[in-house]
C-alpha cells in the first residue's frame, strides 16, 4: 500500500496561494496595550501566574532576564504542532489528514465516511467559530506582548519585562512572536479538542487505532508516537486521539504564543463542542461504531500542569527506529516529508 505522505510545506504551497487567518496582519487587533488592556482579577495573581509561566516556558531561549525551563520533548511539542507558516496547511490541516488516512484504512462506505466527516467537519467548523469570537470578545493580549511591553509598566512588580525574549515562533517566521490576533481563546487547542470527542465516538472502540504516529508540516522528518495515557486526575485510561489533542493544546503554550488558560479553556470548550454534537446524535449513531453509547470520554484540563511532564507515554521515536518491526498493518513511513503510519 502507497504511504499517506504528509505534504512538505514547498510541495503544499505550489498549489496553496490563499491567505491565511494566522499570519496576515489584522488592523483590528490593538497593540496599544497600555491604552486597551488592564488585568480585571482583582489582585492581579492570575495575571502574573499566567503570564510569568509563558515567560519561563514559551521563551525560545534563556535571555539574561528569563531562565527556558521547558525540556527537549516540551519544545518539540510546540513545533510538532506549530503549522503556523503562511503557506501550510493550518492547524485543522493534520487531524483532518489523519481522519481521513484512517477512514480510507478502515474501507468506510461513501455513506459512513459522509456522516463521520459531517460529524467531525461541523464540530471543527464550529470550535473555531467559538475561539475566534472569543479572542476578539475578550481581547486579552499574547504573552510577548505582556512579557516585551506591557510588564514594563503593569504595576505589578512580579511581572519581568524582558525585551529580549522571542516566543518559539520566531523559528520559522523570523520577526513574528505571534499570530496576529488575541490570545484567549486557542484555536488549536479548540480544533483539535472537537477533533478528538468525534474521532473517540466513531473510533475509540476499535483496538486498531489504539495507537498511531505521526508527522509534522513544520517538523518535517520527525515522528510522535500516540498511545494513550492516563488521566492524572482520573487514573483512566484515554485514546491516542485524545492524548494528540492534549499534546497540541499544550503546543501552544510550549510555543510562546498562548497563555496556559488560553489552551486549556480552549481544549475543554472544543472538547464540550464535539461531545454535543455527538451526545445529540445530529447526523445520526456513528454508522461506523453502532455500540457507541452517546458520549464520548471526558477529559479534565487543568492550566496548571500544562507546564510539567505529566505524560510519561509520550514518545518522540525518532530515536527508537531501529527497534520498530514494519508489520502487514503499516501504512507507511518517509523521513523526508513523513508520513503517517499506523500499527
């Protein structure tokens, strides 16, 4: 079988020349932030809590003021996921890819593969629709943005003002910190959590898909293996789906472009967008899963611990391809532009 090879970012441009939401300049996005944004928590101990931990773990490199404490696996996760340049395909383009490279693998029907896109392309659609109309109602800056600027003159004398930060970004669009619009809400961390509630609801069931890996557009040659984990609150068990959901949430803060609660309030609303449309049935029991009993699993987000290694399955394979068997499953692998590959 023909391996589903991820598109590399120069073969996907050739033919990709729209303009994109997430690097185009956005005169409506107010960057006078002395003027448009004061923090409304009272004290201020959120404020300094959220924007200090993206300081310490978004920065791209330690400054003379800021001390990067992510580790190796935290700052691959945030350019696995990052699929911020202008002629990628965005952050809906790689779970859709692998919706789609595990309908063909599973022989769907034209019938079941139209409910199961409806059902995950509506859940999408709208969990984007949500992130975008919350960043421009609530209009809360991005963390360079604070860290750069605003801490300067915050009032807060916990908050460091450091001028020489950069966010991960700034790795693969030089001179950008952050898309140009608003941090609160992600729209990553609300695609793919609407992304993993349907994927869990037509797939979660089948052992076939217990584990996948996958590649990246921006991390071009390098391989994530998903295999589920184990919810720290709960001690259950949770899919490969929602464990990639989960590691491209805390992406964007490993990335320097969101805040902790940008990414995890983001994640539970997209979660809660794709369990509706599920729990509602709207297109119908999942043809593919008749024994599906109308929720899909539910998983806690806490801001807090975004920040610390708490999966301990996560795995970049990079490092173990020599010990990997290619079996009659595999689907397909391509160390140059990727591939995903199933076992």
């Amino acid at each position: 079988m023909d391996p589903f090879v991820v598109p590399s970012i120069a073969s996907f441009s050739a033919t990709n020349n729209q303009s994109h939401l997430t690097t185009g300049n956005d005169p409506n996005y107010p960057v006078d932030l002395q003027i448009n944004y004061r923090p409304n928590d009272g004290d201020g101990s959120r404020y300094v809590e959220e924007y200090e931990l993206s300081r310490i773990f978004g920065a791209r490199y330690s400054t003379p003021l800021t001390q990067n404490i992510k580790n190796q696996d935290q700052a691959q996760t945030g350019a696995f996921y990052s699929q911020d340049e202008n002629d990628s395909w965005q952050p809906w383009g790689l779970p859709n890819y692998i919706a789609a490279a595990i309908a063909l693998k599973s022989g769907n029907s034209l019938k079941e593969n139209a409910q199961f896109f409806a059902s995950l392309h509506s859940s999408i659609t709208d969990a984007t629709t949500m992130a975008w109309y919350s960043k421009y109602r609530e209009l809360i800056p991005k963390p360079s943005q604070v860290i750069t600027d605003y801490a300067d003159n915050d009032g807060f004398d916990q908050t460091v003002y450091d001028p020489a930060w950069k966010s991960g970004l700034t790795e693969i669009i030089p001179g950008q910190q952050n898309p140009h619009f608003p941090d609160y809400v992600s729209g990553h961390s609300a695609i793919y959590g609407a992304w993993a509630s349907v994927m869990d609801a037509f797939y979660g069931n089948d052992p076939q898909w217990k584990e996948f890996w996958s590649s990246s557009q921006t991390l071009e040659g390098q391989l994530r293996m998903l295999d589920g984990y184990i919810d720290p609150y709960t001690g259950l068990q949770n899919s490969s789906f929602k464990e990639m959901a989960m590691e491209a949430a805390q992406s964007r803060f490993y990335w320097g472009v969101h805040t902790p609660s940008g990414t995890g309030a983001s994640f539970l609303t997209g979660q809660n967008i794709g369990n509706y449309v599920m729990h509602n049935e709207i297109f119908g029991t999942p043809l593919i899963n008749p024994n599906f009993d109308g929720l899909p699993g539910w998983s806690q987000f806490d801001p807090a611990y975004t920040a610390w290694p708490v999966f301990p399955s996560i795995k970049n394979i990079q490092n173990e391809l020599d010990n990997i068997i290619f079996g009659p499953s595999f689907i397909g692998f391509s160390d140059g532009d990727g591939a995903i590959g199933f076992s």
